[in-house]
C-alpha cells in the first residue's frame, strides 16, 4: 500500500481504526491470495472488532473447504474409497452450492466405476445377463463413459456368443 493510499484510508479515522483498518486490508489480500491460515484479533466490540470476526469466519470455512476437498481427493482418487464425500457442515448460501457441486462430481465421476465393478464381478461369477447401464441419473452416459459401457457390454455379447 502507498504512502498516499494508507493516508486516504487514514483520514477521519482514529489511530487505532487506521491500524485496524489496514491490518484488515493486508489480511484481505492475503485471503484473496489463498491464504486461509491468517487470522486477525478483534480488539474491543466495534465495527473493527466486527469486521475481524468477519473475516476471522470466511477465512475458517475457505481453509475447511480446502481440507475437506483435500481429505476427499486422498479418500477417493488414492485410497479408493468411492462412497467418500465432502461434508456439508462447511456453511449456508453458496459454501452449500459449492460443496453440492463437488459431491455431484464425485458420484458422477465414481458411478460409472461402481457400475463397472458389479458387471464385472457378475462376469466373474459366470453370469452373463449383467450388461452396464448406459445411463446415469436419468440420462445417457456420454463420452469416454458411453464408449467404456459399451466396449464391455460388447465383451459380455461376445462372451454369452462363445458360452453358447
């Protein structure tokens, strides 16, 4: 921050509400610079105080978000554990939406995977009549995932042809 800059935010303020308020400034940028772990201590109940407790809540749930996104990733793409999701307790609005979203993706990216695992363990026990599904809640799959459903749904025809 500028000289000139600090003494605009400074203008009709006490010292100790300048300070507060550039503390809160340099700790904003820091936020928005993925910094989750800085925290600021509310000094006395006025709207700097205020403001402190504020940010003090965003930057909590940002790093829990983080943690709960991380714990995921590690559950499900490194220790394939397919039911894990994110927990919902991150907060109200959008820090919901968000935590939706991830879930959605996680099911729509592991379905097809648990899907993939019951047809071939029906196959394994000599039962032919399982084909995977080609669709997923309510629509066709599409992509790398229709064109994975039907190369085994075509083992398996291939595979009733020959046991016949």
């Amino acid at each position: 921050m500028t000289t000139d800059s600090r003494h605009e935010v400074a203008a009709g303020l006490s010292g100790g509400e300048a300070a507060a308020l550039e503390r809160l400034l340099v700790a904003a940028r820091d936020l928005s610079d993925g910094n989750f772990r800085r925290r600021l201590v509310p000094h006395g109940d006025g709207i700097s105080a205020q403001l402190a407790i504020a940010f003090n809540d965003i930057a909590e749930r940002n790093q829990r978000l983080v943690s709960e996104l991380l714990r995921v990733r590690t559950a499900v793409g490194q220790e394939g554990r397919l039911g894990e999701r994110l927990d919902e307790g991150v907060g109200p609005g959008g820090w919901d939406t968000a935590v939706d979203v991830v879930n959605g993706l996680v099911d729509d990216l592991t379905r097809p995977a648990v899907e993939l695992e019951r047809v071939l363990g029906a196959v394994a026990e000599g039962d032919l009549s399982q084909p995977m599904t080609l669709m997923l809640h309510g629509r066709p799959l599409q992509g790398q995932y229709a064109t994975l459903a039907k190369t085994v749904n075509g083992l398996i025809a291939q595979l009733s042809r020959f046991a016949a």
